[in-house]
C-alpha cells in the first residue's frame, strides 16, 4: 500500500505496476501515457507500439483506501489484459461494419474472457480477487440492470460473463427472469469457449441479428391513455448510468474504443482489417 495514503502518490504507484507487470509477460511499451480522468477505464494502442490507458480520475489531495487503490489496481491488469489477449483491429472492424450496438456486445462478452486469460496466464497474481472485489464494487455503487433493459444488455453479459468465471457475485442473476433469456444464454455459453477476439466478434453479430429479430417479431403492448400532466423524463447523471430516457449504461470495467480514450492518442487511429473468422459455435436455439 502507498505511503501516505494519498491520490498524489497513488497514480505513480499504478503506473509503476502497469510497467511491472506488462514487463513480466516479457513485453515492453515503445512509450507509455497514464491519464487519470472520468469515471471508467480503456486502453488504446498506436501503430507505433505507444499505449494511452485512461483510468478513473483521483483527487491528488484526497485519502485513497486501501479498497480503493486494489480497485484501481485491477482496473490496471484488466487494460493489460486487453493488451495481450484483444485483438483491437478485429474489434474496430466490427463496429466499422456493424455499427457501434455490436461494438458494445462485444465489449460485454470480451472483458470476461480476456479476463480469465489474464487469470490463467498467472503473470498477475491475485487477479482474480482484484477482478472481483472491483465488479462488486461497482454493482454495490451503482447497482445492477433490469432483467429485460434491452439497451443494457452488453452491461449484463459483462457481469454474467464473470459470474462464469468463478466470481462471487453480490446479486442474483437477471437472466433467468428476463424476456432475452435464452440469447443471453446462448452468448455466454459461446463465448466462454471463444479463444479470442474473432471468436467473441462473431458471437457478438449473430447475438445482435437474433436480438433485432426477437425485438421485431415482439407484440407491441397497448398504449395506454396519457396521463393528464406527464412527468418530464429524469436526465442521466454525470456518471452516465441510465436514467429515464433510455441512456445507455456504460461498461464500467473497460473498454478499448470509448471516445474520450480515442482522444489520448492525439489521433492515431487503428488500422481496420477484414472481417473477423468464423467460429464454430452452436448455432442452434435453447
């Protein structure tokens, strides 16, 4: 644990570790940026090798737990985690092609798996706990999502992709109350056998196209009288958790393509290849 228990002396710390533990896989940054800003974490590689990681912004003057440094800690690994096991290229050749929906269920089903490599690969000890004290502490804060939120539902692939994983999860499953079940059952099942990112970008289109089907092929409800003085929507906070208007809730445990992360490189872009191979999955309905 830091010293003097304080943001200025946390953010050097989590980039030293970031340094230390990238070079234990035996890989080394051409150069290195660490910014601290927001509410979230990504990560972001330039052609050149160089690597831009955004973690969550710190109070330089404020005390900084011993929860709090383990929870920015794992944000740390899981960025790693992006570095040696996602494919970004495959990635943003996906949301090229497909648009940014499939860009977010792939950010659902990737992070458990690259996640798990992480924990496998055993190059970060104590992963695991990190991974899973961070995720119940972000449901703890912010809470979990309506079993049949649609828009969310990159959001509760990324927990239940984790749950999968072995982690001890604070709340109970939505899946088996929610109208999308039987998708949502079908990705997480796949993706936990997905070796890498073409596998989880596969899952994440067909996912997608099953899910625009079902939205399609469901009875509209009746629309009820209006009420005589409607309420006016709430606005999404700050922390961008969904409000009344239908807001996306981000994926708060990373992210490789989130725009403010596009922003630190000062506009190198990744270079979009072709589409991702196919993986032999089970096509088949629950």
């Amino acid at each position: 644990m830091i010293q003097d228990h304080r943001g200025m002396a946390a953010k050097p710390a989590i980039k030293a570790t970031i340094e230390r533990v990238y070079a234990q896989s035996g890989k080394a940054f051409s150069a290195l940026s660490v910014i601290f800003t927001g509410a979230t974490a990504c990560v972001r590689r330039s052609v050149t090798g160089a690597v831009f990681i955004q973690m969550p912004a710190i109070d330089e003057t404020a005390q900084v737990s011993r929860e709090l440094f383990n929870d920015l800690i794992g944000y740390s690994i899981h960025e790693l985690g992006h570095l040696w096991h996602t494919d970004m290229d495959c990635w943003t050749a996906a949301v090229a092609k497909h648009g940014e929906r499939v860009g977010h269920l792939i950010n659902g089903l990737e992070d458990p798996r690259i996640e798990q490599a992480v924990i496998k690969a055993g190059i970060a000890p104590g992963a695991k706990d990190l991974f899973q004290g961070l995720l119940n502490r972000v449901l703890d804060r912010s809470g979990y999502v309506q079993a049949d939120d649609y828009l969310n539902i990159p959001f509760i692939l990324a927990v239940e992709g984790r749950r999968l994983n072995g982690y001890k999860v604070n709340v109970e499953s939505c899946v088996p109350a929610s109208v999308y079940k039987d998708l949502l059952v079908w990705a997480l099942d796949n993706a936990k056998l997905a070796s890498c990112t073409a596998d989880i970008v596969t899952i994440a289109v067909e996912l997608d196209r099953r899910l625009r089907r079902q939205q399609q092929n469901e009875p509209k409800e009746p629309k009820g009288p209006e009420p005589r003085h409607p309420k006016k929507p709430k606005k999404p906070d700050e922390s961008g958790e969904q409000g009344d208007t239908g807001e996306i809730r981000k994926v708060e445990m990373s992210g490789v393509l989130e725009e403010d992360c596009s922003k630190l490189s000062g506009g190198a872009s990744l270079p979009v290849v072709g589409e991702a191979r196919k993986i032999k999955i089970n096509w088949s309905n629950y």
